[in-house]
C-alpha cells in the first residue's frame, strides 16, 4: 500500500460550494448481501466470501483502476488509524480481526469498507455543500454493485441492514461545518438545538462520540426510513444552509463589533502556530481552526482555505508519521508536529 | 515637566556587570531633619521649609543642572503613577497631600523624595550588579546634603528615622533578579529561602507587598542597624552572587537537559508578543520575561537584552499613555499596548 503523505482527499480542497463555512458533505450508504449472514453472525469462510464478491463487483464497475483495494495487513497500524483520521475507514473497522476489505478512490472522495458492522457502507465526500454530487457518486457506485451483488432487501422497510437504526435507507448523510463565530457569540447551542429538534444528529468533527474539536460540527440524519434519500437530503441541506446563513452573520459581527478580539485570537493562533517548538494534535487543531476563520474572513492572505484545511489531517499523529515516514513516541511527534506546522507557515 | 517618553533610566540599560541575570542595583538612604517633626507629625508649615531646604541643598550641591525638582503638582496624575512604574517614586509618596518634592537625575539613576515617611529618601540605582556605584553616588550626595541640612543622629542609634526599622545606616540596598530558570527547574523557593534565612528580605518587582511578576525578584536587607553599610552591602552582594550562580546553572540545565521546552516557552512568547491585538499589562511582563530569558540564553537575536529590559517599563499603563501622549481607558491601553510591542518586535 502506497499512502499518500502530504496530499489530502480532494473533499478537503475547499473548492466546493460555502466553502468559508462548510468543509465538506458525505453520503454513506450501508449494503448487505442477501445470501451472507450479517458480519458479526457470519462465519470466517462467509467474510473471505463477502469480501471477494465486493472487490470483484468493484473490479467489474471499473473502479479498480481509480483506487486501490486494501486487505487485511495492509489495515493494520499506522495504516489503520491514518484511514481514521483521513475519515476513509472507521475506528471499529480498522481494529477488528475478520476478514476486511477498504476500497478507496485515489482522490480519496470514494471509499469502501467491507465486513464493517455491515457487508458493504460506502461513502462519497464531496467538498463544501455538494448532496448532488455526493448523492449522484454514491448513487451510481450502488447501483453498479447491485448488477453484481443481491442485496438484502425487503420491499416493507427496504435495505436491511445489521442496526436497525440503519434500516431502509441505510443512507447517512451529513455536512462537517465549521462554526466558530457561532462558538464566540455563544449563539451555536441555540443553532444546533434547532437542528436536533427537526430530527438531526450533531456530533464532533470524527463523528459519532467524539469531542468538538476546533469548532468542526457534524450535522447527519438520524432517521433512515420512512423518507427517500432525497427527502433526508433535502432536510439535512436547508438546515445547512440555514446554519450557514448565521455562521455568516455572526462573522459579520464579529467583524463589526469585535474586530480587535477575533483578530487577536486569530493573529495569536498564528503566531503560536508559527513559533510553538511543542505542539499537541489537540492545540494544533484548535489553532488550525482559529487561523482557519481568520482566512475565511479575508484576515490572513499569507495562506489559503485548501493549505489551513489540509493541515487539520496532517498534523494528526498517524498522518504525521506517515508523512515523514517515521514511528514516533507522543513526545517526538509533538515536536515534529511543531516543526511540520511552522515550516509549513513561516514560508507559506 | 517633561516626561521622558519611549527612553528608560541609564540603570535599566542592562550594561553593569551580570547584567544577564541581575537587572539593576538600588541603594536607598533615609535621612531626616533634626530641627523638624518627623513628616507624620509635622505642620504643613514645616513640610514646605523641608521642601525648600532640600531643594536649597541640592542646588548648592550642584545637582539642579543634572536633574529637575518636582513639586506636588506635577506628582498629580499621571505623572505619579508614571514616576512610580519608572521606579523614581514609592506609590505612597505620590499618593501624599502633603507638600511634597521629588528630585530626579536625567538619566534616572538618582532620585530623591521629600516628606516621604521620612524627610529624606534619596535612592541610587545602577544597571547589573554593581553596589561600588549606587552605594559611592549615594554617599557623595548624601555628605554634600550633610554640608546644608542638619541631620537628626544619635552616636548611639546612628540616623534617626521614622520607623525603627529603618534605624541606624537608614539604608535599604536591593538587587532586583531575573530568575526565570530557577522558576522553571522548581529550585526558587530553595534559593530564595537561603536568602531570608540570613536575613534578607525578597519581593517582587515593586517592592514590598508586590507580586513576583515576570520572575524578576528584589533581594534586600531588613536590617539596617548594627552593621555598617560596607557589611550591609556584602551581605547582599555575596548571597546575589551564589543566586547569579544558581541561576546560571539552572539555564545550563535548561539549555543541555530541556532545550526543545525552553525554545517552546521563549518562542511561543515572542510570537505572541508579536502578533496579539490585546494584551494586558501583567502578560505583556510575563511574556516580555520570558523573552528576556531567550535573549539571555542567546536563542533570540532580533532583540537585546537592554531593548527588551526597556519594554517591561514602557508598557505599564501610565508610561504607556504617557509615552502615547494620551488619556486612555483600560480597554484601549490593551489594544495600544498590543500595537506598541507588536511594532517594537516585529522589526526591531
């Protein structure tokens, strides 16, 4: 396996629509083959089986040759969790023991995990606001493994899938939005109730359990049945854009009428960012953030919103590693994070 | 009154001997009139004729054309907090009804206060660790004085003061510290005890009952009688010496042993420093400090080690406003205080 090192997915290019406040959109889709117990019920022979037919069906739809398949060895660590924080596999994923299988397109906007808590979930990533064409990508990679692959499927509830908060759908969709200027004016808590009263679920920016770091949120549908794919979609999109819309508004506040203290908590960010000889993932995040509002308000010019984005997987510990090819102890990366970081900005 | 504005006292230059360590060197003299009542008790009648008397000897004595003699209106403020900040005044003098006088050398290393809680106080302050030169001022100009004014002296008390505790020599003679490794290295509190067990006081940078800002530390006698001045003053200059040591072993430590925190402490500072928007007086000390301590250990260069002493004066509020040329609230001295040291640092 060749792990890309300095190169991020181009979901994170911030050249998607909003992308000042949105960083990126994804659809998720859970599949699982009718004739296969589910993953955690099925036998050894029925995971090898699972995942032979996916790469197969994959291999058939002419996907092989714009990504690569990984197995097993090549998922375990440091490669594990730098799929993790590259938002390409998920954590139970990459621990379990079965037999796996991660398909992931080289632009990384594709991936695949098969023989997760489903046989199949795959997702499309699509910078800014883009349901279209996340939706439409995901769409087609689905309908393409279903000439091949007999999904589980029951015309009462739909896909069926291992949980049934899954069941129908099997669908997941959300937009990572960054929200500092709600965090500053404390106006967020009131913007993101209004989304979980409609029925939407707000997490961290690594999903599901995960803290706020850096003020990325999470906004995705909870329920999958009972509405079509478009229908959540929609749902999810007008509270995007209405969050949008007053993430906006309160930067122009702060822009109006505290100027001086969010320049001074972006300059300082920056500055530290620049000259920290130690710097953990966790202040390295919420700096990222600071400096990465003080882009997206025309603050800092030295850098644009793809380099400050970027940097956000770079500076996590797997992709650190990998990026400079070395396996280090808390200590070393945190002051390889610090050189990474501050060569990376004093010449930007 | 003119109020220097961005220059700083010759003892702040930072060019006396272990100037890397021990910023300035105060000797103070109490003296009192035998033909007056002590300042608390005296009529206002009395304060002016003290005021005139010093005035006159010090005229005589040649020191007019060195120096001005300030009288109560320009000890109003700002001009007080100012003189105060600049270590030329005690915050008691300057907040005194009374009639008082205030001398002061044009390169601020001689000052002299009339109807302080003695009638005389007259301090010497040096740049480094140098007692020869503040204590040998501090006699001349106390025997001229002595050649005008009659001094209240017992032969067996020595001078006469208002407080017993300043009885005998009348002298109080300080070093003020920079001890940011031994803060570090967690030794101060075992240094510093040394010093009070033989007596000596220790206090932070403005004297009695003020907070160690910054790390820099004032080290006097408490006693002033029984001793001559000579005792008094190797007292002081042996155990400043054992203190220069230990600091200095400990930025050995500090630069063999953790080198990587020190440049984070030292850069993060100057970085902050150089970017904030707004910043308060006690962290612009404490980040000025910490950048004194990078200068001295040579990891910064941009900046001397007497440019960067001067900086912890001229960003006290009064001298900031002083040095602006304006009137300012809290809120605004931040934000000026930020510009200054940002455009002081930035290209110095």
């Amino acid at each position: 396996m060749k792990l890309a090192s300095d190169v991020v997915g181009k979901w994170l290019s911030a050249t998607g629509p909003e992308a000042d406040v949105v960083v990126s959109t994804r659809v998720r889709l859970a599949r699982n083959l009718s004739d296969v117990p589910f993953t955690h019920r099925a036998r050894p022979s029925d995971h090898e089986r699972t995942v032979e037919g996916v790469r197969w069906a994959l291999s058939d739809a002419g996907y092989m040759t714009q990504g690569q398949f990984l197995d097993n060895e090549q998922l375990s660590e440091p490669h594990g969790q730098y799929l993790v924080e590259r938002h390409l596999a998920s954590p139970d994923f990459v621990a379990s023991k079965a037999k796996r299988g991660l398909y992931v397109s080289k632009d990384e906007t594709v991936s695949l995990m098969v023989n997760e808590e489903d046989h199949l979930r795959f997702q499309v990533m699509a910078s800014g606001l883009d349901f279209p064409e996340a939706f439409t990508a995901a769409a087609a990679l689905d309908e393409k493994l279903e000439t091949q692959l007999q999904y589980a499927f029951s015309t009462e509830f739909g896909f069926l899938t291992a949980c049934p908060t899954n069941l129908g759908t099997g669908m997941r969709a959300s937009v990572l939005v960054h929200l500092p200027a709600l965090v500053i004016t404390r106006e967020i808590e009131k913007v993101l109730r209004g989304a979980m009263h409609i029925g939407l679920a707000v997490r961290g920016l690594y999903g599901e359990g995960t803290e706020t770091k850096g003020n990325f949120f999470q906004i995705s549908n909870q329920k999958t049945v009972g509405q079509t794919e478009w229908e959540i979609i929609e749902t999810i999109a007008d509270i995007s854009r209405q969050v949008i819309q007053y993430e906006r508004k309160a930067r122009e506040y702060l822009m109006n009428k505290l100027r001086v203290e969010v320049e001074d908590k972006v300059f300082r960010s920056f500055g530290l960012l620049r000259t920290a000889r130690v710097l953990s993932s966790d202040e390295a995040i919420n700096l990222i953030a600071n400096l990465r509002l003080g882009v997206a308000l025309g603050l800092v010019n030295e850098i644009n919103l793809a380099e400050v984005t970027r940097l956000l997987i770079l500076v996590r510990p797997a992709n650190l590693q990998v990026m400079l090819g070395e396996t280090l102890t808390a200590a070393e990366r945190d002051e390889r994070r610090a050189t990474f970081v501050r060569e990376t900005l004093v010449h930007p």
